[in-house]
C-alpha cells in the first residue's frame, strides 16, 4: 500500500465560487486528506471549509498554493517568506518571477504548475 505524505497548505485567493480553480483546489486537497487553510478576501465555505479572511500566523506549512495574480501578490511576498513554507505553487496565471526570486533567495522552493494536476497525477 502506497502511503502518501499530507501536506499542510495554504490556499492564497480562496473563493467561495465553485467555478474558480482555488475552490477547486481546496475540495481536491480535502479529498487526498491534506490539511488546508483557505485564505481570502471574502468568508464563505468550501464545503465544510471555512474561508478565513484573518492571514495565518505560524501554521507550520509544508505547502502554500497561489490563486491571485502577480498584481496582488506583493502585498503577499513578506507575509509568505515569514511563513518559511518548503514551497510555493504558481499556478497557472500567477507567474511571477520577481516573487519566484525572492523566494529562491530565502530557500524557498518556487515550482510552476497546477495544483489540481499535481494532485491527480501524484506528484504533490
């Protein structure tokens, strides 16, 4: 039997809209047992997951997962460096490479892709 190691994530940009990819995300991390703390701008849930709208402060993360796009994310860049996660996922539309640098730089692992299909081909 594969055992899988869950992973604590942050969800930056969750919305309570399920047709956005972080609403998305959140119920997928929930179903392979990863720890989630979905964090947004408006409360709402995501299934039995509640938006919190307050930034968390020593959560101990393993992973943090972007949905808000390079113009939101400086007001984000020290927030996350000070959280000291292993990694940082960009997902597709949030590149940003002055971000991805400065996480670099603080040994923070900076990767380019889609949660949704990390998830589903193993590779979170």
């Amino acid at each position: 039997m594969l055992f899988l190691k869950m992973k604590k994530t942050l969800i930056v940009g969750a919305s309570p809209n399920s047709d956005r990819y972080a609403f998305k995300a959140t119920e997928m991390l929930k179903d392979y047992k990863h720890e989630v703390y979905a964090f947004g701008l408006k409360k709402g849930n995501i299934g039995d997951t509640q938006i919190q709208t307050d930034w968390p402060e020593n959560k101990d993360f393993d992973t943090i997962t972007l949905y808000i796009g390079p113009q939101n994310q400086p007001d984000y860049y020290n927030k996350i460096i000070h959280l000291n996660p292993k990694r940082v996922i960009f997902n597709p539309g949030t590149e940003n490479n002055e971000f991805e640098n400065l996480l670099l730089k603080n040994n923070i692992e900076a990767i380019e892709a889609c949660t949704l299909v990390m998830l589903s081909t193993n590779q979170f």
